[in-house]
C-alpha cells in the first residue's frame, strides 16, 4: 500500500512540470511582441532615411534593430532550452534540418552561460548606443545615466565570470568524484565527499 501511495504522490509531483508549459508559450507571445518592435523600429529608420540622415542617426537606428534581435534570440533559446530541460523532449525537431546545433545539449549550467552571454551582448549594444548618442550631444548628454548603464554592463560581466568559475568547479568536482569511485568502488557518495578534494 506504501508503495503504491508513493508511486502516485512521485508521479503527480513529476506530472508538475507541465505547469511551466504555459509559460513557455507566453514567452512565444513575448516574441510576437519583439517581432512588432523590431518592424516598428525597421519602418522607422526606412521611412526616416535621406541622404542627409546623419551616420550617427543610422548607427543608432541600426544598433536598435541589433538590440531587439538579440533580445529575441535569448527568448528563442529559453523556449527551446527551458522546455526541453523542465519539461519534455521536443520531438517534432529531432532529425530536422533546421533544428539548432545546441538543442539538447544546452542543460541548466549552459542555459545560464547562454542567459548571461546574451544579457552582456544586449548591454555592450545599449552602451554603444549611449555613446553614439553623446557624441552628437556633447555637453547635453545625460552622463549619470551611462555610468550607471556601464556599471550595469560590468556587474552582467563579473556575473558571467562568477558563473563560468562555479560551473568550472562543479565539473571539475564531478570528475574527480568519477575518478574516486572508480579507483575505490566499494566507497558510499558520503565517502567519497572525504576523498576528493
């Protein structure tokens, strides 16, 4: 009687993960907004043009549409990544063509990895912008605002290193667990812990 109570407690709280399935179709929502934005921002810079726009204008423009892309790249691969991860294997993509290289290979520690990358390549795009911009402003440039936006852009950075290192130990750890067991097999995990360093 135990058992079977807790089989279906084990598969009711496994069934769970279906709860996140609705919200990665809301992210699918967020990027039909992120495609409305990137046209927008495309009809602006084509109906602005002349041949008197300033380079800077264009540069702006251009960065902007860089921007919103990107953006919509980190939501593409939370979709992918975080479903396949918490909830179910994508099925229909498996031996398409077009499905990307990283598809199932990206897990928790990656996903992270990607996550900060993209957040550090969307800021770099914002400070570029802010220094576009004030090159045409000068004395009327808002530089408070940039300060903050490069100190944002270095905290994205030093998170992304503080990631890296964590996941390089974490791995590292794994190894010499590996390495452990298999030089002392008869050791519990508990031991091993004292083993490794």
């Amino acid at each position: 009687m135990r058992n079977t109570a807790e089989h279906a407690l084990e598969r009711g709280l496994f069934a769970t993960r279906w709860l996140l399935a609705p919200m990665y179709v809301g992210l699918v929502a967020g990027l039909g907004v992120v495609l409305v934005k990137f046209c927008l921002e495309l009809w602006h810079l084509i109906s602005e043009f002349s041949l008197e726009s300033e380079a800077d204008e264009i540069t702006v423009a251009i960065l902007s549409l860089i921007d919103i892309a990107l953006l919509g790249n980190l939501v593409v691969i939370v979709i992918f990544a975080g479903y396949e991860n918490f909830v179910s294997k994508i099925e229909a993509a498996k031996g398409n063509e077009d499905r990307p290289s990283w598809m199932g290979h990206v897990d928790f520690s990656g996903l992270k990895m990607k996550l900060i990358g993209s957040l550090v390549a969307i800021s770099v795009i914002l400070l570029l912008k802010d220094f576009v911009a004030i090159d045409g402003k000068g004395e009327d440039a808002d530089y408070t605002s940039v300060a903050w936006r490069i100190g944002l852009h270095f905290t994205f950075v030093l998170s992304g290193v503080l990631f890296a290192i964590m996941d390089y130990w974490g791995a590292k750890r794994q190894v010499l667990l590996a390495d452990a067991h298999a030089h002392h097999p008869e050791l519990e995990d508990a031991e091993m812990d004292r083993v490794t360093p």
